[in-house]
C-alpha cells in the first residue's frame, strides 16, 4: 500500500495466484454462472471447450479475492510498523474485460498489475487515481484474463 505520490506508471505488482479446482468451479458456476461446460464434465467435454472450465467471472472474482488479501497482508505489516495506511478505493470500475482464454480444472491463475495512469481527482483532491493493467496468467505463461481498473488512493498531502 502506497501514497498516491509514491506511485509511478509503469510499476507492477505480482497480485497472487489461485488453483482452480472442480468442485469450486461448479460452485461458483451453480450459484452465478450455471452454463453446462462449468457444471457437468461430460457435458463439457461435448462443449466448443472440451473439458470443465471456469466461468470466466469466477476468474475475475479469484483476482478479486487475492488482491483482497495482498492488501490486507501489506496493511497488517504497515500496522506492525507503525505507518500510517493510505485509503484506497472506491473503484471506479472495469474497462476492456477480456477473458483470453479458457481456465480448466487444476491451472493455477498468477495476477498481476501494472500502473498504466495516474492523475489526481477533481472531485475529490485529497486522492489521486490510479489505472491498472491486470492480467493473468496460467501455469504456462498463456494469458487467460485482462482488464484496466480505476481505483481512488489516498494522496499523501490529504493526511
């Protein structure tokens, strides 16, 4: 976790990585996505995909949770420091979802985020926003998801 004035374009972050596993897949699908290629092996297996697959939102979401627990992890180590932790957030949203790739049972998915833009919020001066680039990719290096997302940070001259 940064101040918005210690970021730069161009800087990455290895976000996490997640294993997609089969029962989790027909979960996330039952509840949010339920297309026969997420629930059902043989059905799949017949699908343009060949084999059971993750619905490419439960991708989106498994990002969602790691870059949950990176910042988390980063916070509590800013706390055992005694720093002050800078606000993030609201995003603003998510621009250019591409899902590049299917996701099968058993691939391991590494998130990772560059800084594509900075600039400081008319509407709310005491932070800054910041775009992002994250894509991930599976065990194989392929890239299966991409998107750009805007996010509040708080900037250090609001504190």
């Amino acid at each position: 976790m940064k101040f918005f004035e210690d970021i730069r374009v161009g800087d990455v972050a290895m976000t996490g990585s997640h294993t997609f596993k089969a029962e989790e897949i027909k979960s996330f699908a039952r509840r949010y996505d339920p297309q026969l290629f997420h629930l059902d092996e043989d059905a799949a297996a017949r699908s343009h995909f060949g084999a059971l697959c993750a619905s490419g939102w439960h991708t989106a979401a498994a990002w969602m949770r790691v870059m949950i627990d990176q910042q988390r992890e980063l916070q509590d180590d800013m706390i055992a420091r005694g720093e002050k932790i800078p606000m993030r957030g609201p995003a603003l949203g998510l621009r250019d979802l591409k899902w590049l790739r299917p996701v099968y049972v058993g691939e391991t998915i590494t998130y990772t985020s560059v800084v594509t833009e900075l600039r400081v919020s008319n509407s709310r001066p005491g932070f800054g926003l910041l775009t992002i680039l994250t894509t991930g990719v599976n065990q194989d290096g392929a890239a299966v998801i991409s998107f750009y997302s805007t996010t509040f940070n708080e900037r250090r001259s609001a504190s």
